[in-house]
C-alpha cells in the first residue's frame, strides 16, 4: 500500500466519525485552503510510538488552548515513525485522539473509528484485546500487591528483568507481560484490584462494546505505565496473535491516558487515543488532504441506548458513501443541539429511548421544521431520494 493511499482513507474514515486534523481544530469553521498536509516525523522506538504519539498531539498550541477551555474535541495527526533499532525502518502511524470526554463512550467512538479505518484498508480479520488498569489508587493498589511478590521472584527471572524490577517495579511487570512471561501465572492480575468507580468505567465500556459488534477479548495481562495510562488499554491484533508466544506487532494500539496530560495541564485532561502504524510501500513527505464535503445530516442521541444505535447510524452512512456529522463527544442534549445547529446541516438526525427500541431515527428537516420517523436500514435510501 503507498503512503498516500494510507493516509487518504484513514482520514476520510475519520472525518466520517467526526475527527478533524490537528491542524484544523484551531478555526473549525473555516475552510482550510492547503491542499496536502505534512508528515511530522519521530526517530523512536517500535515500543515507543503510541506515547511519543500522544505527546506529539499534545505539543500543539491549539489542542493545548481548547483543553484549557475544557472542550471536547475529536482530531487526529498523521506522522512518519523512523525506528531507532533498523536503518531506514519507518512506519507510517495515524493517530485518533479523543479529549476532553472521561465517560467510557470516548473509548469505543476511537475503537469503532479505528476497526472501520482497518475495514477500509482491507484488513477484516481483526480482534480487540482489551483490559483496566483502573485509576491511580487502583494501580497503586495493584503495584503495592504484586510488587513484592515479584520481588521475591526476581531470581527466577533473567538478569534483564531483575535490573528494571530494582529500578522501577512496574515497568518490570510491563516488560513481563509484554512478554508473556511464564511467572505472570504465579501473580496476582490488575483488574483484580480495581476501585468501584474503576469497576463501573470497565464494565460500562464492555457493554458499549458488545452491543457496538465490535469483536474483543478481555486480556487481563495487557499492561503498561500507569504514569501514562488510566483506565483502559486496547490493541487491535489478527486474531491468530492470541496464541502466539511472545510480543507480536500490533495493527493499532491505544487507551486512556489522562495520566500522561498531566505534563500539560495542571490536572489530568480526559483524553483516549490510539495509534495505527502500518509499513507502506514508499515515504512521502505530505500527503493529499481528503476533500471534507458538506454532511446532509447532524446526528444527535439522548440516552444509553440511543448512543448505542448511534455507532450503526454512523456506519450505515459511511458505508453508503453519505456524509454525516455526529456528536458523540459531548454529553449534553444542548450541547449538541448547539454543534448541530453551528454546523448548518440541512438534516437533524435524532435518536431518543423510543427511536432506539424500534431501530429508527426521527429525521427533521431545518428549513421546513418537518418530520418523520426512518428505519435505520432505510436511511440511505431516504438520503439519497430526490428533493
């Protein structure tokens, strides 16, 4: 695959699902005039790109600004991943990220975006590992159990192991269950130390997931830095990798990392990402941008169920080819109805507890204040219907 294909359907995929690029952000309302945008490029480790991802997100201006007015925001950043470890080895990586939105919600709108960008790019064999760190007082919770028993373990383990665990216990344990090591059997597992709220974020995410079809596995032993991550972690693998020993290379890896916007905040900012990186055939400095075309609708949802269908909705346009805008970032009816009416769709799509049950939408037309009620399967013909 060239890096232009790439990059051209992972963003037309995204703005689909309501994510702008980076550089965008800054004056939505504008029309940007550039016609290709750069590629930013990191020399890191294969293991490293997902934080020097996030972090990257996090250096621009503009993302810093709207955080601090505490908006929710929905963007994604493209970039070119030199490995430190191979000469000339890159990657090209595509970052979504979801800021300023703690509820569960913000997890599966990233994941769904990032299994249709994989469906996109023709990989439809894919498994969703996932799993909770909880937060801080979970992990430390976590670390003050497992530690010393790994400790007293330490002389089983290779050299390698035994000098990160008198370093830092828990990049020892990560490194471990990165591994797959053997000994992780005779520890104690993460989630089994969750708080309640940590416990009610999990289970409230798992259910979104189940009902979104999304395929998943829940694997307790996947790990990382709870100075970066909170909550949720997440991989996109083959599914064939689940059997497999050792590390294998993710297609897209991500989670929660509230913990790591700290370093730009003065408290922890809601922010869930993940990170895409595939080997393309040639390296581009920029590539096209893809053309934004004006969405015939604005799809707003009130309540647990109707978020649920929303995720169809989405879908159904996309794979009809329709444009859509939908506002699943934010939590309140009136602030959709705001970012509905600011984005001058001709279309209301609205989704409500009743509309949820039957699997429709109410679809009101903005200029006439018309009506009416559309099964989900027929909105692409409803759409696509002469004025």
């Amino acid at each position: 695959m060239k890096t232009a294909d790439f990059y051209k359907k992972a963003a037309s995929v995204s703005e689909h699902y309501g994510f702008r690029h980076v550089e965008d952000i800054a004056t939505p309302k504008k029309t940007t005039n550039k016609k290709k945008y750069g590629l930013t490029q990191h020399k890191v480790e294969e293991s490293e790109i997902t934080e020097h991802s996030f972090n990257s997100c996090f250096s621009h201006q503009s993302v810093q600004d709207a955080t601090a007015r505490k908006e929710s925001l929905l963007f994604y950043t493209p970039s070119l991943v030199a490995h430190r470890a191979s000469s000339g080895g890159k990657l090209s990586a595509f970052t979504l990220n979801m800021v300023g939105n703690k509820q569960p919600l913000s997890e599966v709108v990233v994941l769904k975006t990032a299994v249709s960008i994989l469906s996109e790019l023709g990989v439809s064999d894919i498994l969703v590992r996932v799993n909770s760190i909880g937060d801080r007082d979970s992990s430390a919770r976590y670390i003050r159990e497992a530690g010393p028993l790994l400790r007293k373990k330490l002389n089983e383990l290779p050299d390698k192991y035994q000098e990160l665990a008198r370093g830092d216990i828990n990049r020892a344990l990560q490194a471990l269950m990165e591994e797959r090591h053997e000994i992780l059997a005779q520890l104690p597992r993460p989630v089994e130390y969750l708080t309640t709220p940590s416990r009610k974020h999990f289970k409230e995410l798992l259910e979104f997931l189940d009902a979104t079809e999304v395929p998943f596995v829940l694997d307790d032993r996947l790990y990382a830095s709870r100075t970066m991550y909170a909550h949720t972690l997440f991989e996109i693998i083959n599914p064939d990798d689940v059997a497999a020993e050792g590390p294998s290379m993710p297609y897209a890896r991500g989670g929660r990392y509230d913990e790591l916007t700290r370093a730009f905040s003065r408290q922890a900012v809601p922010a869930v990402g993940i990170v895409l990186a595939f080997k393309t055939k040639d390296v581009a400095k920029e590539v096209p941008r893809p053309r934004v075309a004006r969405p015939k609708a604005c799809l707003i949802q009130v309540g647990y169920e109707a978020r649920l269908l929303s995720f169809a909705v989405v879908e159904t346009f996309r794979r009809a080819k329709i444009p859509i805008e939908q506002c699943m970032q934010f939590d309140k009816f009136s602030e959709q109805l705001a970012y509905a009416e600011s984005h001058n769709a001709p279309y209301v799509i609205i989704i409500g507890h009743k509309e949820a049950m039957d699997r429709a939408v109410i679809v009101r037309n903005r200029q006439d204040r018309s009506q009416q009620t559309v099964p989900v399967d027929l909105l692409p013909q409803f759409f696509r219907a002469p004025a």
